[in-house]
C-alpha cells in the first residue's frame, strides 16, 4: 500500500490541486467548513503551490502543458482583478477622506505616524482596529496636536477620531465572531453614522452570521461607510448584500489591492465600504514596520 502511494503520489497532488481549484472559484465559502479552505488558499498561495507540483511533472507533456495553461490563467486572473492602476489622476471637488489602520497590537500607538498622515489628508474620519495599548496619555497628545478633531477609545481595542463631534458610540458584537460599533457624529454640522468592524481571525470560524449582522446594522442605521479588519477576502460570497447598498474601493486602488501582511500582495481583508449616495474616488495605502496592515486612505465625493 505505501508503495503504490508512493508511486501514483503525483496523481494525488493534481487531484489536490484542482480541488483547491474548485474550492476558491466555485464553493467558495458558500459552505462551512469548507470556507476555511477558500480562506486559507488565496490566489498566491494557490500560484505558488502549482508551480511547485508543475517541476514534478516536466516529463509528462500533457500534464505540463496543462498545469502551465492554468498557471498562466491564474495569474492572469490575478493581476485583472487584484491589481489597478488609476490613469485618471484628476481629484474631482468636494471631497472627504477615511484614515483606516489596524495598528496590529503594537506596545505602542504609532502617534507620530497617525499625526503626519491626519495633518498631510485632513480626514473627516479616523479609525483604528487592535489599538489594544492606547494610554490616556495618548489621548491628551492627540488632542492637543489635533485640536479639529475629538477622539475617543472605545471597548474592544478600538480608536476613532472625526473632525467634529462624536455623540454616540454602540457595539455589537458576538462572541468568538466579531465587535462593531456604530458611531454616530457630528460632521460640517451634519450628523452621520459610521461602522467600525473587527471580525475575528480564527480560521474555523463561520464568518456569514459576523457579515449578515454587520450590513443589517449599516441598512438599518442608514450608515455612510462601513471600515475595518473584516479578515474575510474580497472575493467572499457574503459580501453579495454589501454590494445591494455599498460600494467598495476594491477597484479604486493604485496597485494590488491585498492589505496584508507587510507590502506581500497576499490577502485583501481590510475593506472600506461606502454608501452608493457617495462616490469613491481613490484609495491610498502606505505600509509602515509599525503594523503589518496596510494603511488605508479613502477619498470619495461629496463631502459629510
């Protein structure tokens, strides 16, 4: 038995391969647990593993050439949907800006980092994810160095800034699945209500009740944006309903559009999801050794 393994293990590996194939392009996380397959197994991962098996199959030309036809789709795929280039640089009137980080736990809130790029876009909207550390100290830094803005540190390691007035702040959150908290603020004497979303890493968790309660809520409360670590691809069927009433800035990216880890093109799961009476203009990443999350910078028209 072992020897006959042995021998037809390459056949194992293309029967493996194509399953993870059938995985990603047409189960997708339509079904747990084998979500978390989907999850694990994004487009790079899934390039990198076939052009391992493809060295083992060099003598066998029909097999070759097949797995390199695949290959070449794959990355082609890849690139048509996973990286944009914006030709149109003009920045249309009357527009507003999100600063989104998850600063990734970090001993310390990179301060410096946040003020450099608050002062440089002037965002009405601030939000941070896994700000476990933040001191009170921080907060009176912020405040004094940012005097428009009014800050606060809320439940769940979380800290959102906006230029104007924060009059509420109420989480949902489920456990071992994911906190979010509607914010609701005062913006150039409007009022407007906003989501925060941090949706748990942990690979063998269901994420369609976390992304079902999330957009409930944003219908529900009529929210401008949803922002956060959703640790959920792009491609995820349960971001169908989003699409009904939110636009994302998936396309409006300059480059490839994953947000984790450090700059490697692998996973997009921090996502900005903007109502459709807004328009999204661009969106802007800069990564920093302070977080291995991208730092996101949307623009959209009409401002709050």
């Amino acid at each position: 038995m072992n020897l006959k393994l042995k021998q037809n293990y390459k056949a194992y590996l293309l029967i493996g391969y194509a399953f993870l194939l059938l995985i990603h392009f047409v189960f997708k996380d339509h079904i747990y647990p084998i979500s978390t397959l989907f999850y694990s197994f994004p487009i790079p991962i899934i390039i990198i593993i076939g052009s391992l098996i493809i060295l083992l199959h060099i003598r066998k030309k029909v097999h070759f050439y097949c797995l390199f036809i695949t290959l070449l789709g794959l990355v082609f795929y890849w690139l048509s949907n996973f990286y944009y280039v914006q030709i149109d640089k003009t920045i249309p009137l009357n527009t507003s800006k999100i600063l989104y980080w998850n600063v990734a736990k970090k001993p310390q809130l990179p301060l410096d980092i946040i003020i450099e790029q608050t002062k440089e876009h002037q965002p009405k909207v601030l939000a941070f994810v896994e700000a476990k550390y933040i001191t009170q100290n921080d907060l009176d830094i912020l405040k004094k160095v940012l005097p428009d803005y009014t800050f606060k540190d809320l439940y769940a390691h979380m800290l959102v800034g906006v230029k104007g007035k924060i009059n509420s702040a109420k989480i949902y959150a489920q456990k071992k699945s994911h906190e979010a908290y509607l914010i609701n603020a005062t913006i150039n004497n409007k009022t407007v209500n906003f989501i925060v979303v941090d949706i748990y890493a942990y690979p063998f968790v269901n994420k369609k009740p976390a992304l079902d309660s999330i957009i409930d809520v944003a219908k529900t409360h009529n929210a401008s944006f949803i922002v956060g670590d959703f640790n959920t691809p792009y491609e995820s069927v349960h971001f169908l309903n989003y699409h009904k009433n939110y636009t994302s800035f998936h396309t409006y990216n300059n480059g490839f559009t994953a947000t984790w880890p450090l700059g490697i093109p692998l996973m997009e799961i921090d996502h900005i999801w903007l109502s459709n009476k807004y328009s999204p203009v661009s969106l802007e990443k800069e990564y920093h050794s302070e977080s291995d999350h991208a730092l996101l910078i949307a623009e959209y028209k009409n401002q709050l």
